[in-house]
DNA sequence: GCCGTTTTCGGCCCGACTGTTTTCAGTCG
C-alpha cells in the first residue's frame, strides 16, 4: 500500500489547498532521503495531509495569522511561519535550501518497489543516480552490482520495480478493483465452509482508486497460501511466508493476503483496513491508556482485551465503531469520541437518480427500459438527462427533438405507476457562461444539469467566471461532474472550487458526484467541502444503458467518504422535497 | 517538528518478510 506522491509544487500563486499541501510532502520526501528524524518527517507529512483536507482555503486561514494556524493539529509554530511565507511568497526558502542540497528528482525513485530512502541515498551518493533513468541506465551498465547490500537478487527485484513503474501499473480504478477481488475471493472461498475471507484495505475505504488488495483471513485455511499463489492469472509471487503472501496479477494488480487466527480477526481487519494515518492514530489511542495494539488484538500487559471482532477493538478504546470510508485520519476519531460521527448516507436512502442518457443521444436503453429498471431499484423519480446540441458526436438534442421528447416523458409518465419521469437536459456551458439552449426551452423541463465539455484548456480564471454565470442562470439547477476530471486519463481542469461553492450556495443551486467509477466528480474532498457550506449535493450515475443505474453504489461511497448524511444530499428526498428544492 | 492531568524534554505505532548477511538493516504495509 504505499500511497500515492503528489507531484511538485505549482509554479504560480493563488493557491488552492492541495498546492499547500504539496509544498509539505516534498519536504517530507527529501528529508527522508536525507536520513532524518522519522517523527520530523511525520510532522512534515500530517501537516500535508492537514492543509489538503481542510475545508476552510488556507489562504484565508494564513492572513488571519499565525494563532489561527497553530490552532489547527499538528501544527506548531514552526510550520505555521513557513505556511505563512508560502501564502506571502508563493515559496519557502527552506525547501530551496533543500532542494539545492539533495537532487528533488530522486524522490521519484522512491517509487520503485525495493527502493527506500536508504537504497535510494546509497544509490545517490555511491553510484551517482538521482532519477529513474540514471537508475536505467546503471543497471544497463550492471554498475549497482559493486554497492553493499544489493545482491543479485535486490537488483533483479529493482529491475522489475522499475519495469512496474514504467509501464504505470499503478492505481486501478474502484470498479475493476472489485471485479478482481470478488474473482479471487469466490476462487479461494467459493465452496469452502469454514473459511472466511474478506477485503481490507483501502478498496474497503472505497478509495476512488486502489493501489492494491489487501484479502484477510481466518478459519480454515490450511493450504489457503500455496493455493493463492498458485491462482489463475497471479503473474509472479512477490513474498510467502506463513501467515503473509504477496502476488502480482497479470493485470499488474498487486494482491495481499493474511492469514490470521480467528480470536484475531477484528484486531487484524481493523489494521489492515487502515488507513495508515487512522492507525497510526488508535495506536497512540491504545498507547495512552497503558494498552498495546496490533494486528492481533488490543493487549493489556499480555492479556488480550480485544480482538476477535472489529467493533470490540474500537469499544475497548472507548470509540463507537467508525466507518471504513472515514478511517482517514481526518477528524473521525474525534467526532467517534465526541459522539459527532455522521449517519452517512447509504444506498437505501437514493430515492432517484437524476443523470442519464437514453437512445434520444449517446445512451444505449429507450426511456420506457430506464424507467423500469430504476423502478425495479425502488426509486421514486429519475431526470432524463440527453446531451444537448453541443455534443454532436453523442447525437445531442436540438430543441426541436427535445420538444418531442417531452412529449414521449408525458405520454411515458401516463402509462408508467411508481415513478415519475422528470424532463431534463444535461445542456453545455459554452465558453461564455450561456447554455446550448435557450431559455424558453429550459423553461419547459424539470431538471438543468450544466456541464463543461468543451474548451477545457481556459485559465482558471475565466474557466470560474464561465462557470459561475452558468450558475446564476435561473434555469440552472444543478452543476453536473463540476471539475471535469476523468480518473487516470485526464486530469480536473483549472478552478477556484470554492468559488463555485459560494456560488451554488448563494444561488440555490446543487453540486453533483457523477458516480461514474471513470469521473467520482466532485471527489470526496471537493464533496465534504461544499455540503460543509450548506450546498445539496445530488449523487448520479450519468448511466448509459439500464443497467449503469448500478454505479449509484460508487457515488454513495464517495458521498460515505466526505462525511455526507441523507440530509445532505438532494436525492435522498422524496419527489415533492426533492423539487421543492429546485425552486426555493 | 509536535506535544504535554506523568512532561517544556523526551517521547513519538507496530510487526512480517526479504536479502544479504552471520545477527540484522531495510522495506513494506
């Protein structure tokens, strides 16, 4: 599981949170490889991790002074100075010191399976490679074969890393990692009584992306290990011991597996469910309270408090059990402790589903076949959302073929019991701010998504400008997929998120999470920050066939991870609240 | 670098596995 490097820090100023954050964890980086104090390090990393997911811009906090920033955890006055000569500069002066001092490229090795900061150092000092094609190059040349302490078998284990690394095999997206582990465990555990096996890790967090599975189990699972690495599809066997095995699929997918006891169970699925942060966090729980805890249980002395279920583990701290989506270490054990910990929102609440695509465009399923299949689901309403002119090659609408799909939704609407068909549209904002429709049109649906499809390269400011008019149409309800990001393949466009939090919220107006496993937009920290500001959130699925209605699933996981309540999401309503919504 | 109803100094989470070694450092999660 080693966590993803946020790349280095932005040139220009009018930084947003994680450009502060990125600033923090490079220092972190280099440090590392400079052989410092770990805790320092730590200091450096949770501070990162502070500035990236608080709500409020540390632009603002920073102006207010240095107390407002010491008042933040884990942050003293050391690190307030330097968050404070960030957002006066736009840089730090002891991160160019560093940087002068130690090559910043060899932080990307560190990537590489096999390399910490120590190899990566001796690497460095005694064979001269400070990127990943020195290090290429150096074992081309077989010249890390002389370093001490890498033998025949690290270096082929690094040459390997380095091959992983290059081709990407990295983070793959929520929805294959499911599709992976349901196989795996239904080929381990699919007629096995006895067995128990179950996913951890951050696929159990429901991370928009996973680096790895991590499978945990107990019971009977003798020869579980050698069956594992010898499944269908495992490429190369990474590690086996007796309770531990690594693989690699072909797929690139990385796969872990523990074994443990039964009376360890909760202890070891609450571990390696982590994440690292929030682990980290009830371990020093247990620590001050004279317990030790660890992937077997919660130990008094050598007598075991806890550990057979997960929720005991966390009784025995004195914390109710916390959900894994919030196990990040962002204020969850706190609001566990003070009884504040959100009743998130779950599948059952969903009452509609409010973008989706039919023949009339791009979608692959008639009107009438959405409308049962979300009947089926148990919804109560659905918006019809065809593209509008904007997107040719989807084969948007014009108004004149949405006039006649309007009349097609009424005529569905008679014939249909259960669900009401809202008429939507899912209109482009155009480079301007204006919609691809006018508003006599608009006038007549039930529901406006707007979205950005085109022109996706403008400056950050103009691209907030072209959105907030979009916002401030009075036909607009909802801002739909509002960064635009398409999970590993393009990158959110250039924002200011929180002013278009404060202008959904000045107008009325919703935010979505398109629950597409390809967009999860708004993510789970845009999400939690705009619902913090009081602006609904609508979860979709942007479904292009009947059966997309499925992915409603991966929105609510998302919404579960920013800390969202039924009430804080528009759809969770019935019809009459839902639309009474629309028009306040 | 942070933090403090034990403390302003001395702590700071914990264990398995690997590879290169003769007793353990480094990596990983």
């Amino acid at each position: 599981m080693k966590e993803r490097r946020p790349s280095g820090p932005p040139a220009c100023r009018a930084m947003d949170n994680p450009g502060y954050a990125r600033f923090f964890a490079e220092i972190a980086d280099l440090l590392e490889i400079r052989g410092e104090n770990p805790f320092r390090i730590r200091a450096y990393r949770n501070a990162a991790r502070t500035l990236e997911t608080l709500a409020e811009p540390v632009d603002e906090l920073a102006s207010r002074g240095e107390q407002a920033l010491v008042a933040l955890p884990g942050i003293g006055r050391d690190l307030a100075r330097k968050i404070r000569e960030l957002a006066r500069t736009g840089r730090l002066e002891f991160l160019e010191r560093l940087k002068a001092e130690i090559p910043p490229t060899l932080v990307e090795l560190l990537e590489v399976p096999g390399l910490g900061p120590r190899r990566v150092r001796k690497l460095w000092q005694e064979a001269g490679v400070v990127s990943l094609d020195d290090l290429e190059a150096a074992l081309a040349e077989g010249r890390l074969a002389g370093l001490e302490g890498f033998g025949p078998t690290l270096i082929a284990k690094i040459a390997r890393g380095l091959a992983e690394r290059r081709e990407q095999a990295g983070r793959v997206r929520l929805d294959a990692a499911d599709r992976a582990a349901e196989t795996i465990v239904r080929q381990l555990a699919g007629r096995r009584r006895g067995l128990r096996l179950v996913v951890a890790g951050s696929l159990r967090r429901r991370r928009e992306t996973v680096h790895d599975l991590d499978l945990l189990a107990t019971g009977c699972t003798r020869g579980l290990i050698e069956r594992f690495v010898a499944l269908d599809g495992v490429r190369e066997t990474l590690a086996a011991g007796g309770s531990r095995a690594s693989v690699r699929l072909a797929s690139g997918l990385q796969v872990d597996l523990r074994v443990v006891p039964e009376e360890s169970f909760g202890a070891a699925l609450q571990y390696f469910t982590g994440s690292k942060e929030h682990g980290i966090a009830l371990r020093r729980r247990a620590r001050e309270r004279g317990l030790r805890l660890n992937e077997y249980g919660l130990f008094d002395g050598e007598r075991r408090i806890a550990g057979a279920r997960e929720d005991d583990v966390y009784a025995a701290l004195d914390l109710p059990p916390i959900p894994p989506e919030l196990r990040e270490n962002r204020g969850e054990i706190e609001a566990a402790e003070q009884g504040r910990l959100p009743a998130l929102v779950s599948l059952d609440d969903i009452r509609g589903d409010l973008q989706m695509h039919t023949t009339w465009s791009d979608g692959r399923d008639t009107i009438e076949a959405m409308a049962c299949a979300a009947r089926e689901r148990g919804y109560e309403y659905i918006a019809i959302t065809d593209h509008g002119p904007t997107v040719r090659v989807a084969g948007g609408l014009d108004a004149a073929r949405l006039a006649r799909q309007i009349e097609e939704i009424d005529a569905i609407n008679e014939r249909i019991e259960g669900l009401r068909v809202l008429k939507g549209i899912e209109t482009d904002i155009l480079e301007d701010g204006t919609l691809d429709l006018p508003d006599d049109v608009l006038a007549k649906l039930d529901y406006v998504l707007a979205t950005v499809h085109t022109r996706l390269a403008l400056s950050r400011r103009e691209m907030t400008r072209r959105i907030v008019r979009a916002l401030r149409h009075p036909r607009v309800s909802a801002l739909g997929h509002p960064t635009g990001r398409l999970i590993g393949r393009r990158p959110p466009y250039e924002v200011d998120f929180d002013e278009i939090v404060r202008a959904a919220a000045g107008e009325g107006k919703l935010l979505e999470i398109d629950g597409h496993p390809e967009r999860l937009d708004l993510d789970d920290h845009h999400a939690r920050r705009a619902a913090e500001a009081g602006v609904p959130i609508v979860i979709s699925t942007d479904a292009h066939a009947a059966a997309d209605l499925a992915l409603m699933r991966y929105g609510v996981d998302q919404a579960r991870r920013a800390w969202l309540t039924p009430d804080h999401v528009a759809n969770a309503r019935p019809l009459g609240r839902f639309l009474a919504l629309l028009r306040r």
